[in-house]
C-alpha cells in the first residue's frame, strides 16, 4: 500500500451495497477502491492487503450530528483496538460540526452518502469527494406516523428541566399516558416501545408486566439524533399557510401573532423560540409557529384579518403549520413567549440546515444535554 501516497475517489468508483451486509461495514467498504484487495475479519474489520495488511475497524456514530461523534469519542478510550487497526467513524450522513470534530481528532471516518476520509499509515489516502449515496435507511425501524409521536413524547419528556431538587425523568411513561398525550391506541403504543427496546433506545426493567413493571430511556441521545434526522428527511405532511409582514422585528411578529390569535392555543418553534431559550444568533430570518389542526383555519383567518399580515407564495417571515396535539401540550413558556419543546424547536432547525443546524447543536447542548 505505500505506493498510495494520495487517492480521490469520484462517484463513478462507488460500489452498491448487497442486502444483509452489515451496514457500518458497508458504509466502508463502498469507500474503498475496487482494485485493492480487502477480506472481512471475524469481528467485523475490514482487512486492506496492499502489500501490507492493515484492518479498518468500523465505529458507528449514527446519524452524524456532532453530539453522536462526541458520544463516540468518549467510548474509543475503553475500547481494545489491536496495533494496526484503525478506527473508522460511520454514520449516516455526517454534518459539516461532525467532521470539524473528526479532522481536529485525526479520525478516519466514512458515511452513507459516501463522503469518506481515510488515511493508513502506509501512505494510502481515501478522499471522496462529490458522493454518491450508499442508501436511505440505516436502522430497521420503521419510522411511521405513530413511531414518530412517540418518539418525539419520549424525547420531550426526558428533555424537560428538573422540578426543584428531583432529578431529570429518564423513564418512560406507562402506556396509557403515552396513548392519551399523542392520540395514538394502547396497543399501536405497546408496539412502537417494543421496536424501541429492540434497537436499543429504551429496556424494560422489573416483572414483564404489572405494577411494577417498567421501561426506560437507554439512549436518549442516539434516538434524539436518529429522529430528528428522519424529520429532517421526510416530506412535510402538516397543513401550511406562508405569511408575510412588512416589520423586519421578530418581537414585531411574535406580538401580531399573539394578539391575533388570543383564543387560539399555538407554540413557536424554529428561529425566533430557539432565541428565545438558547439564544445564538443576532440574525432572526422568521418566525414558525404551530397550532392544532382543527384551529388551523380559524388560526389563519385571524392571522390573515390583520391589515399587516397577507399570504404569500415566498418570501414569508410567519409560518403557521398544523401540528399533532402532543406537540402543544408539551409546550413550555420562555419569556413572554409560549414555545414547543427543545426537542421540537431541534428537529426544525436541523430540517432548516446551514446556519440551522449550527443553531440546532448549540441548542442541543445548551437546553437539551443529550
């Protein structure tokens, strides 16, 4: 291999990944140039003959937001790695913080979209640049309507402060608190928290069932990053109405929408409740707010009668979207301000992307903690 001083490795060098393979392992070797000699190790390495054998060892970090790099950084010291073996961070799609994190640490890393860089001590230099991605998922969870509310229930409650001197909840609620606060029934709940214990996210604990029977949150971190990512992903469903104003002040907005919807229960989210909580930016570019679906009509009617606030097609400054019930009963009050939960405020902002997803994990870090 010491023949390899440097390799870029375009789109067309990509190699498709067979159904069944281990995905961190995948996620590498689609990296890894067709014409050089590779063979698996029983523990799940990769071993690179190029004259000289060296063995890349596959890390998972999830999503690839900087939080999941953080929590991987923090394991790679308890973890055995054999002299010539060369960790390799996987993730999904790793964020531009990520990477940032990565290179300040001389890590080799490598995702699904393709994007990768790996240097060996022999001199070899995998470098991809302009990827291709591997593949849409990255975890057998289906994540459906029902998946995803309880997932963002869970998340939200554990992101809640303390109450004086009690410690932060970390369990999970039982079923029937779960099924009223998101609408969704018992059993569909029953299911979703049994996929959730089958990936790692939650455990049971106790007897199986019965009073004393409980559960709690594993991985609050690995689960917040995974979805939020697929939030980040998927096609807006919610109902939306774009709306413009002519002041360029964000308390301007925040008090048109007050006034105008006095008997409308609704949240901000996005830009402005993130300042609002944790602040990071001077430049505010608008404002989301949410309300239930059967006040999304009223809501933009009372909107729209203001003689300040019009319907546009771009260009809006007030977004007013539909949101599941649970999204407005886990709301919280920051000052002179209703807003969703941190967990809520997060996700928008990493779908927003660039300067969002800055502001998303200086959030994170800040309200959140996990």
């Amino acid at each position: 291999m010491g023949c390899f001083e440097k390799m870029v490795l375009f789109p067309d060098m990509v190699k498709t990944m067979s159904q069944g393979k281990n995905l961190p392992t995948a996620i590498v070797r689609n990296v890894i140039p067709s014409h050089l000699h590779t063979e698996s190790t029983a523990g799940g390495g990769i071993v690179i003959d190029g004259g000289q054998s060296t063995v890349l060892r596959p890390v998972w970090a999830g999503e690839g937001f900087p939080a999941d790099v953080i929590r991987v950084l923090d394991s790679l010291g308890s973890m055995h790695v054999e002299q010539s073996t060369i960790p390799v961070i996987t993730a999904r799609r790793m964020s531009p913080g990520a990477i940032r994190l990565l290179n300040e640490h001389e890590l080799a890393w490598a995702d699904a979209d393709g994007q990768a860089e790996i240097t060996t001590p022999d001199g070899l230099h995998i470098y991809r640049l302009k990827p291709k991605r591997l593949l849409d998922r990255t975890t057998s969870l289906s994540w459906s309507r029902s998946s995803q509310a309880v997932a963002e229930y869970v998340l939200s409650r554990r992101a809640m402060p303390p109450v004086g001197d009690m410690p932060g909840w970390n369990g999970v609620d039982r079923l029937g608190q779960v099924a009223e606060a998101t609408g969704i029934s018992p059993g569909q709940v029953a299911k979703v928290l049994a996929s959730f214990d089958e990936e790692g996210y939650t455990a049971k604990f106790g007897p199986e069932r019965g009073p004393t029977s409980a559960r709690e949150l594993r991985e609050p971190g690995r689960l917040l990053s995974d979805w939020a990512g697929h939030f980040a992903r998927a096609p807006r469903k919610d109902r939306r109405s774009e709306l413009h104003t002519l002041s360029r002040d964000p308390r301007r907005w925040v008090d048109l929408v007050g006034s105008q919807l006095a008997s409308i229960r609704w949240v901000a989210s996005g830009w402005v409740a993130a300042d609002a909580v944790a602040p990071f930016s001077t430049s505010i570019p608008d404002l989301l707010i949410y309300v239930q679906d059967d006040d999304f009509e009223n809501a933009r009617a009372a909107l729209t009668s203001h003689d300040d606030i019009s319907e546009v097609d771009r260009g809006a400054r007030i977004h007013l979207h539909s949101a599941p019930s649970h999204v407005l009963a886990m709301r919280g009050i920051a000052p002179g301000l209703p807003v969703a939960s941190s967990v809520r405020i997060y996700a928008d902002l990493v779908r927003e992307g660039g300067r969002g997803a800055d502001a998303a994990e200086h959030l994170r870090g800040v309200s959140i903690g996990f």
